[in-house]
C-alpha cells in the first residue's frame, strides 16, 4: 500500500511552490497525495511568519493535527515546515513534543532522510511513541548547499499555470519584515536552470508561468555566458520559449525596478501588462522609518514609466496601516496615493509586530481600533477601485488563457491578462488556448464573455467597435 502524504500551505505563492517541491522529494520514497489529515501517513504544516495571524494558526493547527495522530496511536509522521519552524523551531519542540520533524525553508531537499529517521522513530512509536523522548528532529540551519540543486525537477503541472522559484531570500530589511530573517539572505538561481525547468513545465503544458521570489527583481543570476543576469534579461530568454505565452513575477520592489526591466514590459508581450508591486504606504515619513528605501514620488515615477511604455497595465500592491507612528496625515498620504495611482487588486494589512524586527520595539504602537479603523476606511477605497475596475472591463475585448470547466454546464474558465476569472460557453478543448474574449457583464467575482471574432466585426459596421487589448 503507498504511503499517503497531506501537505496544508499557509502563506505565499512561495509556499505553495515549496510545498509541491516537497511532495515531488518524497514521491521516490512512495508518498502519494492524501485527500485530507486523516488518511494521511505523513501530515506537513507549511507555516508563514509574516503576520501574528499566519502564525497563530500553526498551534491551532498543531492542536487538532495532535488529535489526529493519537487516534492512529501515533503512527503519523508529523512535519513543521517554513518560516514559523525557521523562527520558533525549538519552542515548536517543547510546545508540541508530538511533532516529528521541524524544518527551515532551506532544508527541504533533505527531507528523505529526515523521513526516514522519523519512520525509524515512529517503528518503537509503535511500542508506545509517547513514552520515546527527544525523537524530534530539528533542522533550520542555513545550509551551504543550495536546495534548489538537490530538488527534483517538477514532474507533473497542475493545469496550464505553473510557479517557478527563481530566486529567494531578501536583503532589503523593511524594519516590518520577518522574512530577511526566515528566508535568509538573497539568492538568485543559476538563468540556465531556470531556462531548463520552464522549458519541462512548458512541455508538461503549462502556458503561463509565475516567476517567484522574495525579491523577485532584484534577481541578479549568473547567466549561461558567465554574466549576471537581471530579471529583465531572463524574461527576454523565457520568452523565446515556443508555447510560452504569458509570464508573471511576484513579489517585486520598487527599488529592484529597473530601466531595463520596464523596457522588457514595453517590448515583450508575454509579460503581462499586471504588476504587483508593493508600496506598503504612500507617506515618505513612514517609507523612511519602514525603511523601504523609496518615497511616494518614486514609487509614482515608476508607474508613469511603466504605463508609457505598456499604457494598458495595471498594478496591485500590499499596503501596511497602523505602523508604529503613523499620523493621520501619514494614512491620508496612503490614500491620497491609492486615489491617484488606483489599484484594481491589493492586499491590505494591520501593522504586526513581529518578533526580533526593528519596528516591533518601536515605543510608538498604534492602538488596535486605530488601524481597525484605518484598514476598514482603506479597504473600502480599494473594494471600489476594484468594482470599478471590472465594471469598466465589460465591454472590453481580452486574451483569455482558458484553465478548465467552469461551474455551470459547457461553460469553461479562463484568466484575463489581470487574473480575473472569465466564464465563457465552450468546450474541454479550449484548456490551454488564448482566445479573445469580449467581456459581456461582470459578476461578484468574476466576468462572463462571448468569442470575439474579429473578422465578423470588422464586416459588421453597424456595430460599435469595442476596444481591444493585446
Ligand atoms: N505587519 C503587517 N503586514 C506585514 N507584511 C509584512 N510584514 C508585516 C507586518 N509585520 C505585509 C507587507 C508585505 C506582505 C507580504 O505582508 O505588506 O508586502
Ligand atoms: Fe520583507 Fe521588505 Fe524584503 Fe519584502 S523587501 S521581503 S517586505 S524585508
């Protein structure tokens, strides 16, 4: 009988890709995916530290994965992975002894082996687990090996959209961030590796790729002829790879925003006119102390250079309110930039202190009702920028890269240039294709559109001619 592994992701796109380069490093060792916690052999909790919140839910988690593991007397083998096990490994060891196996985000690769202790550990569980001290094994060190060179290239790709990690770790130290400290510090993939697994995920039919990163472009690799690539020069490479039609990166900096890399969004079609780049506040007093190494007229350049060169893009962006010291006149700078810029996604969050940060010592904390009361006023300026944003694309004529089945009978899902979901009536064989969509009405969460045939359109003159985006 296979063995059966359940992995539950919390946190970032990083996470996600990790947790399937975990799956795809226990594959040999004959786990099989598990549909839920309790058929499983293995159970893996992929944490993210970032906020208060995300961490918390590792012990809860934990709590209930406990239960689980008595009722089978103990013969599941559980795993803490990611940034919680990174920064809290040893109390993860005394708060939750039942737990097998704690590891960083650099260790992964060595995780057969770590399994293969715990399978040992767990054989004399067997004679009562609970009664075996110290079986627990830890492993958070910051290797010299990269991981990225003992992991299995990805054998199998989930639909036509895949992740591709090209770079990890940030040296930026946003006096907010945990991560320059769990993720360690940056690390870029060799091009050639990179050229090579997307080639594989692009045989194995993905269509769209999401290039990854802490610091996605401050990727500084070592080219192929010995020269150090940016993240501009990879994408012009990535996109001379046949059946590669759209490429996507995440999470970027404005500081890491460079020439060459708005150019490649004016010259490369493939990269799609949809930006995520983080501001996290539009006050140069709140930049400054969050050390971001940037202020809100930068951050306004950027995005002018950006649209002069792809007039169609559009950006999303994370937003922190109720940092310590924030002024109302600092939060209405915030507003005043999200008013100015729009943004029809981004992702808003409470200041959190976190453990071991600059900004957590700060003696200038914000009550809580203060950014309760901050987040509600900008989030409901970014509900409506994005309402507006897909009120306005009705009418529109898009690419849609089409995915699978949508909910209703004959009808299948694709993604816009913006990831908006679109509904379209057709068949299974549409997955994979990019076709042009006119977007007919938009719903709560996603638009529905009909084929867009350009040549009846161009016939029919009666018809008002809607607009096109490439
Ligand atoms: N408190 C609140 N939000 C945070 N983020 C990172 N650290 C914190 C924190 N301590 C947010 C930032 C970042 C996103 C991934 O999470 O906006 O861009
Ligand atoms: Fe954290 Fe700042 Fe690095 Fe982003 S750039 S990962 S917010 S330290």
């Amino acid at each position: 009988m296979p063995k059966k592994l359940f992995i539950r992701t919390y946190g970032c796109q990083m996470n996600v890709y990790d947790s399937a380069r975990m799956a795809d490093v226990l594959a040999p060792l004959g786990y099989a995916p598990a549909a839920s916690p309790e058929e499983a052999d293995m159970v893996i909790v992929n944490t993210c530290h970032i906020r208060e919140r995300a961490s918390e839910k590792t012990f809860s988690e934990l709590g209930r994965l406990r239960d689980i593991k008595e009722e089978k007397d103990g013969k599941v083998i559980l795993a803490v992975a990611g940034c919680v096990a990174q920064a809290e490994g040893a109390e993860i060891m005394a708060r939750a002894p039942f737990v097998d196996i704690v590891l960083g985000p650099q260790t992964y690769h060595r995780l057969p082996e770590m399994v293969a202790r715990a399978e040992r550990g767990a054989a004399v569980a067997k004679v009562g687990w609970k009664a075996q001290p110290g079986l627990g094994i830890l492993d958070t060190e910051f290797p010299i090996e990269s991981k990225f060179d003992h992991l299995p290239a990805p054998d199998t790709v989930h639909g036509v959209t895949a992740f591709l990690a090209i770079q990890e770790g940030c040296d930026k130290f946003c006096t907010f961030c945990v991560v320059p400290y769990t993720r360690g510090a940056e690390f870029s993939r060799p091009a050639d590796k990179i050229l090579e697994e997307a080639r594989r995920l692009v045989a194995l039919g993905a269509r769209e790729l999401t290039l990854l990163g802490q610091n996605v472009n401050a990727y500084h690799g070592e080219g192929p002829d010995g020269s150090t690539w940016t993240l501009a020069k990879l994408s012009y490479a990535l996109a001379d790879i046949p059946g590669l039609e759209r490429i996507r990166y995440t999470t970027s900096h404005p500081r890491d925003m460079g020439d060459d890399l708005i150019a490649a969004h004016g010259a490369l079609p493939q990269l799609m006119p949809f930006l995520h780049l983080p501001v996290q506040s539009g006050s140069d007093r709140i930049l400054q102390m969050m050390n971001r190494q940037h202020t809100g007229d930068d951050y306004r350049r950027i995005v002018d250079k950006l649209k002069a060169v792809r007039p169609d893009l559009a950006l999303s962006s994370d937003f922190i309110v109720g940092f310590p010291g924030e002024s109302d006149v600092d939060f209405a700078a915030t507003m005043r930039l999200v008013r100015d810029i729009t943004f029809p996604q981004a992702f808003s969050f409470k200041y959190s202190p976190r453990p071991g940060t600059p900004a957590s010592l700060s003696d200038h904390q914000l009550p809580e009702e203060l950014k309760d009361a901050r987040l509600a006023e900008l989030n409901d300026l970014l509900r409506a920028q994005n309402a507006a944003f897909n009120r306005e694309s009705v009418g529109r004529v898009l690419p849609v890269l089409f995915e699978r089945p949508g909910k209703h009978d004959g009808q299948m899902m694709g993604r816009s240039p913006y990831l908006q979901p679109v509904h379209v009536q057709g068949g299974l064989d549409l997955v994979g294709s990019i076709r042009m969509v006119r977007i007919d009405r938009e719903h709560a969460y996603s638009l529905t559109g009909s084929f867009y045939d350009e040549s009846a359109e161009a016939s029919s003159l009666s018809s008002p001619q809607p607009r096109v985006t490439a």
